[in-house]
C-alpha cells in the first residue's frame, strides 16, 4: 500500500531509507554483523507504524561475559514527551533484539492508548483495564 501523502510514506514502506536513518544499532564489545544490524532494523522498523512523532530509535546490544555467555539489548525512542527506554537480558543476541522489540512495542502502544483516553477525556479507560485484566 503506498501512502499519497509523502511526508508519511516511511510509514507505508519501512524499509525506506528515510524510516532506516531514525534507527541507530551499536554493538557493546560486540561486532555488529551484516545480518544482525539488517534483522535490527526489520524488527525496529515496525515501531514507527505507531507513531510519526518518532524522532530517533537507539539499539544497543551488548555482550557480558561472565561465568556464562550473556546479551543485553538496550533500546531507547526518543519521541516527543517523556522517552522510553527498555533493556531485556537473554543467552541469544537474536532473540535479546526480539523480546527487546516487542517491549518497546508494548510501551508505545500503551502510551498511544493512555494519550487517546486523555484526548477523549476517558479516565475510565484505565480502570477498565485493570477490571478486564483481573476477571481474566
């Protein structure tokens, strides 16, 4: 699907050059491969459907090497109001990216949720979840 207007189009193709820019992969005492930075950038590109405010998208994964082999991946957004930041712990790199993604997932989709509640001035949106949440 291709977006008409062309201040949004990053949004209808995330592999587009200008959503690619937004996203930064380091490694910490880890080389970043190919591979790794390509997957990276295919799992983060899909938090930029949430929002068009996204200014900057950080990746950090990291390698510890303690008594056994261990990644930390570190994803900080820089967005308009409060960032967010999340870190997930994991024996794979691959899947410390992926569980790191889906967190961060989770938070914009919970902020946009709490902002479209505020904007349509329904506090009960909140309570509701937490009702929902615990007769299930």
């Amino acid at each position: 699907m291709k977006s008409s207007n062309p201040e949004f189009s990053h949004i209808a193709n995330p592999s587009s050059p200008e959503s690619t820019e937004k996203i930064l992969v380091t490694g910490i005492h880890l080389e970043i491969t190919e591979a790794m930075r390509t997957i990276a950038l295919k799992k983060a590109a899909r938090l930029l459907r949430h929002q068009t405010e996204i200014v900057r998208i950080r990746i950090s994964l990291e390698h510890v090497h303690a008594d056994r082999a261990q990644f930390i991946a570190k994803g900080h957004i820089e967005i308009s109001g409060p960032d967010l930041i999340a870190s997930v712990a994991s024996d794979d790199g691959y899947k410390s990216l992926d569980l790191l993604v889906d967190r961060l997932d989770r938070m914009l989709r919970e902020r946009t949720r709490t902002m479209a509640d505020r904007r349509n001035n329904r506090p009960e949106g909140a309570e509701f979840r937490d009702r929902f949440a615990q007769a299930s």
